[in-house]
C-alpha cells in the first residue's frame, strides 16, 4: 500500500522556538515538504544536527533525530549511514558549528562521499550566543558582543565545497521557500554527499546580513550553467554582486557504501566458504539491531 506523508506528518509536539522572522523557520518547512515530495516514511528518516539555533531541528521534527556535540554532526552522521546504508540521513547545521569548529569534517566527508544530505542555515553570526562574529560574518559587523570590526575574512560556504569536490552543491536563500524545498528535494535525490548553503538572516543579532540586503544582492544562476563543469561553478561562486542561488555542482561518483561493499566483497573473497558464512550471519545480526 502506498502510504502519502504531508508536511505536518513529519512534524512533533515540540514547536519550534526560534525568535519571531528568524529564517531558520522556512529552512524547516522546506525540509518537511521536501520530506512529503520524495515520500519517505519519517521511521526511515534520521536528522542529526551539531550546536547551535539551527541545531535544534531535530527536537522539532518527528523522525529519528541526534543532536550531537558542536562541530560533529558530520562524522557522526557517517556512522549512522554506513551502519544502516537504508535510511536517509539529513544533517542540520549554521555557519559556526559547520565551518568553525567543524571545519575540516566537510573536507572529509566530500572525500567518502557518503549518500546523506548537509544543509547548512547560514546567518553569518553566533545566534545560540548572543552575538559574536562567525566564519562567515561581513568585517564590518559590530554588536553588544563584538563591538569592534572583525579581524577575520569571511569564509564562502560554497567555494569551500567546490575546492573539496564535493558532488553536489547548491545555493538557497530563506526567503524563497519555493526555490529553496526544490534545491532539498534534488540534494536527497542526489546519489551522494550533497551541500545546501542557505542563507538565513538573524533578526535579533545581526544588523548587517538582512533579508533585504540579501534580497537585493540575489539573481538565479545563469540557465545555461553546465552543472558538471566545476570550473565555472567556482566563477560563478566568486561573485559577490550578484550573489547566485541554484545548484552550482552535480557530478556523480562512488559513494562510500559503494566503495565499502567493494572492500567487503573483496575481503569475503579471500576468506574461505565457512568463515564467510560465520562472518555473514554475524554482519545481518548486527545490521538488525540498526533497522
């Protein structure tokens, strides 16, 4: 039997409290319509997240969830994905817990390519906090906390990915809800790592990074971008004005269930046919206690 979720199947008791217009609210309900659109049984689902406003998704939603440590939801969701390959996996993060602390987790998680998708909520300031400067905050930002410029050059999410080769990237903003669950939708049905930057003002703290100063600055990537070509994605990824959202890189290559069955299969070859039939059984006891 064909089962159809709505938006609101994959939503918990637990509402989420966020400050009034903060973006991460469009952010969660295109995951839960991207989630409807692509059907999946929110028991099939896990959502992990790291430290931060954007980390609490989990506690928000009504499928498996893990709110890890700050910086690490990453490998941890490898874990996950290489212990139950069956089960999709999301990863929810802001610009601090993905590209400060937990920088160099997407570095190696664009080189396994593990089949899982990472959506980074990008208000390029320390919400959680109270307002320090982030990985991706403008020089010029000042607040309560930060009262002096920042002396750090700010980080682009996206030319990150593209230097790491990471096999599907793309650009989204808060305020285009429509846009935004499409760019969900095409980065689970991606067969392997995908990165969603979006973009993802805060109200509260931060007077630089807008909805309209975001809104004036954005134009769709040009209809004629070759998606494959990594190149004029990192062209396209240099521009400050305008700043473009859509997909910027979609290659297809070996996942890391790909390539750790490959070794599986070569390891069960050398073995002899009883201890391959021990080691077997031993492997499904142990994939049954995920499922």
């Amino acid at each position: 039997m064909i089962v159809e979720y709505k938006p609101d199947d994959y939503k918990n008791h637990v509402k989420p409290s966020w400050c009034p217009g903060c973006g991460h609210y469009s952010v969660f309900n295109a995951m839960l319509k991207a989630f409807s659109a692509l059907g999946i049984p929110p028991e099939e689902l896990v959502v992990a997240s790291g430290i931060g406003c954007s980390s609490r998704i989990p506690y928000f939603i009504k499928t498996y969830g893990f709110h890890s440590v700050h910086g690490r939801a990453l490998p941890l969701s490898i874990g996950i994905k290489s212990a139950n390959p069956k089960v999709r996996v999301v990863v929810a993060g802001g610009d601090g817990d993905g590209f400060s602390i937990g920088g160099n987790h997407i570095l190696h998680t664009s080189r396994k390519n593990p089949d899982m998708t990472y959506i980074v909520m990008d208000n390029a300031i320390y919400g959680l906090t109270k307002g320090q400067a982030s990985p991706t905050s403008p020089i010029q930002l000042h607040t309560k906390v930060n009262p002096y410029e920042s002396l750090d050059e700010k980080l682009n999410p996206v030319l990150i990915a593209l230097g790491n080769d990471t096999s599907f990237i793309a650009r989204g903003f808060s305020g285009n809800l429509k846009e935004l669950t499409q760019l969900v939708i095409d980065g689970m049905e991606h067969r392997g790592f995908s990165f969603i930057h979006v973009m993802s003002p805060c109200v509260q703290y931060n007077t630089e990074v807008t909805y309209e100063s975001i809104k004036k600055n954005l134009q769709p990537l040009p209809e004629n971008h070759n998606v494959t070509d990594r190149a004029a994605a990192v062209y396209l990824a240099l521009q400050k004005a305008p700043m473009y959202t859509g997909t910027f890189y979609n290659v297809n290559k070996p996942t890391l269930t790909d390539k750790l069955n490959e070794v599986r299969d070569v390891a069960m070859l050398q073995e002899s046919p009883e201890v391959q039939e021990k080691e077997m059984k031993l492997l499904e006891c142990m994939m049954n206690k995920f499922r």
